[in-house]
C-alpha cells in the first residue's frame, strides 16, 4: 500500500510542478520527427500527473480497503488513471480553445467613452483612459482640436494597439 500513496502523492506534486513549469514536457521534444505532435496535450504534464496520482491513490484504497494485492490494485488503478488522464486532457483543451475568451481588439476601442488623463494639445499627444472590457486602459490620444485635463471623449479611430484618435463628447 505504501508503493501506491507514494505514487498517488508523487502525482500530486508533479500536478504542482506542472503549474510552475508549464510546456516544459511539450518543449523537450517539439520538432522531434516521429514524437512531434505526440506531445501536444496528451503526454503533458498534467495528464501524467492525473494518472500517476489516480493510479496511485485507486491502487491504496484497494489495497487498503479491498485487499486484493498489487495485482488487484494494479488491474483498477491502470484503468482509473486512464480515465483521469483522458478527462484532464479533455478539460485542458477545452479551456483552451474557449472561443467566447478572445481578447479585444483595435477595433473594440471604436465608440468607447473616457476622459483625458493628460492634456492633449490641438494635434499633439495626450492621454486618456477608456473602458475596454469593463477594464480601464490609459492609451495615448491624438485629438485635431485641443482637450482640458478631465474633458469626456469619445475614441474615433485606433491609430496602434496603444494609442487612439479622439473626439469632444457633444452635449
């Protein structure tokens, strides 16, 4: 039994250790010929992990609770393990091919609302801070007519990732 727990904790600490090294496995072997693609979320840290953990743990409480011996705890870890793996695997590439996570745009900051953080003179630079994603964003702003410190704009145009053309807010 003591085999089994050292191996379910084993598992568990190499799940901890997949957080911290995360693609450390996958980047060992990319580009290896017959073992490239092989390793893209099947042989990953996690799954390992997952199986090595559910094999071990599975395998003690057989052992513990059943008593029917390394043989016995082997024949229901091997097939529990799997499963855990399959599902890690799954869940993995579930949260990361999320559609609805995309991250915004030039394009989104078009129509948003802000202020100007920093005088923007006519023509020149200033800063304002908008809303994007329910996130505020202090971007660079580019204004034809000259904005106050505190001025409403609206965002007409994205010039670069970091810096936008801006307009008064009529009233």
């Amino acid at each position: 039994m003591a085999w089994f727990l050292g191996l379910g904790i084993a598992g568990v600490v190499l799940l901890a250790l997949s957080l911290v090294f995360d693609g450390v496995l996958e980047g060992l072997f990319d580009g290896v010929g017959v073992l490239d693609g092989l390793f893209d979320g099947m042989l990953s840290l996690p799954v390992i992990a997952g199986f090595v953990s559910m094999f071990g743990f599975s395998g003690a409480i057989v052992v513990g609770g059943i008593g029917l011996g390394p043989v016995g705890a082997t024949a229901v870890g091997v097939p529990a393990g799997v499963v855990t793996g399959w599902l890690t695997y799954r869940l993995s590439r579930a949260l990361m091919n999320d559609p609805s996570g995309a991250a915004p745009r030039d394009d989104d900051l078009i129509g948003a609302s802000g202020s100007v953080v920093t005088a923007i003179p006519a023509g020149g630079y200033g800063e304002v801070l908008v809303r994007l994603a329910g996130q505020p964003v202090k971007l660079a702003a580019k204004s034809p007519v000259p904005m106050a410190r505190g001025a409403e704009v609206w965002v007409d145009q994205a010039l670069s990732h970091t810096a936008v053309s801006v307009r008064p807010v009529e009233r």
